[in-house]
C-alpha cells in the first residue's frame, strides 16, 4: 500500500509542476492501467493476508479440538484398561481362591482317611492289648 501512496504522491507533484492552475484533470488522466493494476493487486493481496489469517485460526482451533479429543480419547481407554484390569484381577484371585480351596478339601479329605486309618489302627492295638473279644473282632478273626 506503500508503494502506491508513493506512485501517487508522484504523480500529483509531476502535474502540480506542470498545470499551474493546480488543476486535478491531468492527474486523472495519468491514472492508467498499471496504477489501476497495482490498486487491483494491493486489494487482492490484503484479502488473501486476510484469508489467510481466518484459515490459521480454523486450523489452529481445529488442532486444539483434535487434542482434546486425543487426550480424551486417551483417559478413556486408560480408564477401561483399569476397569479391565481389575475385572480379570477379581476373577482370577476368585480362581486361585477356589483352587487353593479344592487343594485343601482334598487334603482334608487325604489327612480325615489317615486319621480313620489311625483310629482304626488304634482301636484294634487297645483290643489286642486288652484282650478284649467283641462281635467285630471275632468277625474280623474269622475272615467275614
């Protein structure tokens, strides 16, 4: 814009110096293509800046959502990822649980045998050592 405030500003001294009335006629007729042209070019560039400007503020803004939208989408997933986590957590100590829970039944049942044995064991060492006859030991000594 400069530079045709300066094309003009010329032009206007050329014409003063040379019409000595002042008179604004010659101005208008040295006012041809190429001053139209550069006034033409000027307001063509000012509305491309202008453009230009609007655009990097769309972009700028649109870069700014799509962050946001990032960093939630990113919450979001660590957040079912924990949800996850502490579902399989849950299931899989309710798994150890019950499988430490069948082992000691099972050894429960493994030690309630041994100590049946022992019982028995014992029951039928105090009969031998008493001498005592009962109905189950004379069947156990007659093989029925």
């Amino acid at each position: 814009m400069t530079a045709l405030a300066l094309v003009i500003a010329r032009r206007v001294d050329e014409d003063i110096a040379m019409n000595s009335s002042g008179k604004n006629a010659p101005l208008l007729r040295r006012f041809g293509w190429r001053e139209g042209l550069i006034l033409v070019l000027s307001a063509v560039i000012a509305v491309m800046a202008w453009r230009m400007d609007v655009q990097a503020r769309e972009r700028s803004d649109l870069s700014d959502r799509l962050l946001r939208e990032t960093q939630a989408h990113a919450l979001t997933k660590l957040q079912l990822n924990t949800v996850e986590f502490r579902a399989a957590n849950r299931v899989l100590a309710t798994d150890v649980r019950r499988d430490d829970l069948d082992k000691r039944i099972v050894e429960q049942a493994k030690r309630a045998e041994q100590l049946e044995a022992e019982a028995e064991d014992l029951r039928q060492r105090l009969i031998r050592e008493t001498n005592c006859v009962t109905p189950k030991s004379i069947r156990n000594a007659e093989g029925l």
